[in-house]
C-alpha cells in the first residue's frame, strides 16, 4: 500500500489519543513475507509514544508489533517484519494500527505527522555474517536466505575461499582450511521464483592455537602485575584471563610468543 500524495505531503493525525488510533486495512491476499514502514515525526513541544499492532482477522483481534516507540520532533522512519507472525502473509483480512499517546503513555500528544506509509514484500535476501575458521580444523557454516521462496541455489560470484573450503550449490561453506588470513568472497543465491541477490562475505581464519595446560605459581590474594605461570601452546599468541579475589571484572594479560 503506497499513500497516493504529492511528493512533500503528510498525513496529519490531530491529537491522537488512546482511544483514536490509525487502522490501515491491508488486504494482503497472494502477498508474503511483508515489511511495514513509515516515517514520523511530533512537531509540537515535548515527545509522542506509539503501539503498533497488527490483525489478521480485520480487527477482531490485535498483536502487538512493536510499543513504546518514541517519536521525535524529527521525521524518523520506523519498519517492522511481519514475515515471522502467524496470519499476515496471504492474508485478505490484514489490518495495521497505529496508536499514538504523550511520553508518560497516556493523554493527547498534540499533532503527529505521518510520510511514506508503505507496505510492501520483502525482497529476497542473503543473511550478513559468517563464523571464522581455524587452521587445520574442520569447518561447516549453512548461509542463510531470507524471504525468497525454495527450493534455492548458492553461487560464489566473486573472490576466494581459504584453501581447503568450498560452498556447496546448498549454501554450505565446508572442508578444512590450510590457510589463514581473510578472505572475501561474493554469494549469489536464487530461489525458487528466479529471484537473485547478493551477499559478501569477509570470512577469517585463524592459526591453529592449542594450550595444553596453565599452572599457577604463588598467585597471591589482590592484583599482582605478574602471574608467574608455566603452559604449553602451538600457535603464535596465548592470553590469560584470570580473576582476582578483590576484582570484579576479569583482567586479561597477554603471554608472550611461543
């Protein structure tokens, strides 16, 4: 649902109140995986609170989406995902509610200005992040992709993988890294619609690093500067966190090369 205005306009909600909110009928048939935004904004002294909460039945029940949002003398805008609650994808009985209330939650927030209202289909995505790996060890991570529909296919379109690792046309990167350092890479994935996108990724390995033992030599009560200590490590580094008995937050010192 796009609001049918000239560019520059706003919808004006007058002294809302607890009682007065904004319903937007939303008939969302054939439509999943929605996104919800707007932008906001209390031009008047002091600052408006909202509740936002969605039907699935045209009112007869609510969900709350999200309460306690502040809203400024600025426009801010505010979205919310409705692809992870029950009764909002394909569903002709969609209704939205916004309801506005002054700072102390209660009362008549003066004016609140409303743009760019918009309720759309989220379009399909690849899921930012991957866990880093280690020299020598075995690595598995699945890449996510969000709001398409499956079955989907992963590609790397770009850049490298450490020696030793390959992604899978599942979206599994897997295998045992020889190498370490950071590597980039891009990920195109398709979905069952033939939707694309992109994705990259910055995945590090570390060197292998294992400490075999710690043995403690006359730590004393409080904080010492030194904590005379003998271990075994492969690796280059070693770090130490320890905890002394009048601290309240762990200290951490670093070893030393092996």
């Amino acid at each position: 649902m796009h609001l049918n205005a000239f560019p520059g306009h706003a919808l004006a909600v007058n002294h809302p109140s607890a009682d007065q909110s904004l319903v937007l009928y939303t008939p969302g048939a054939g439509h999943h995986n929605l996104q919800f935004s707007y932008a906001a904004k209390h031009p008047d002294a002091g600052q408006a609170m909202h509740k936002v909460c969605y039907s699935p039945d045209s009112g007869l029940t609510w969900h709350t989406l999200a309460d306690g949002l502040a809203i400024g003398e600025a426009y801010s805008v505010y979205t919310h995902d409705l692809s992870e609650y029950d009764g909002t994808g394909d569903n002709a009985d969609l209704t939205l509610r916004l309801t506005f209330s002054d700072a102390g939650g209660g009362g008549l927030p003066g004016r609140v200005l409303l743009d760019n209202i918009v309720v759309k289909e989220a379009p399909l995505s690849l899921v930012a992040g991957i866990d880093p790996g280690r020299v020598s060890e075995d690595y598995a991570f699945q890449l996510e992709a969000r709001y398409g529909e499956g079955p989907y296919h992963f590609e790397k379109v770009s850049g490298r993988l450490p020696h030793g690792l390959n992604l899978s046309p599942g979206g599994t990167v897997s295998g045992i890294p020889t190498e370490e350092g950071s590597f980039r890479f891009e990920v195109e994935v398709s979905d069952g619609r033939m939707a694309h996108a992109k994705q990259e990724y910055v995945l590090t390995v570390y060197p292998r690093s294992l400490i075999h033992y710690w043995h403690f030599n006359d730590l004393q009560a409080g904080v010492p500067d030194t904590v005379y200590a003998d271990y075994s490590a492969t690796g280059k580094k070693a770090f130490l966190y320890y905890h002394a008995a009048v601290r309240d937050t762990w200290t951490g010192r670093r070893t030393g090369r092996t």
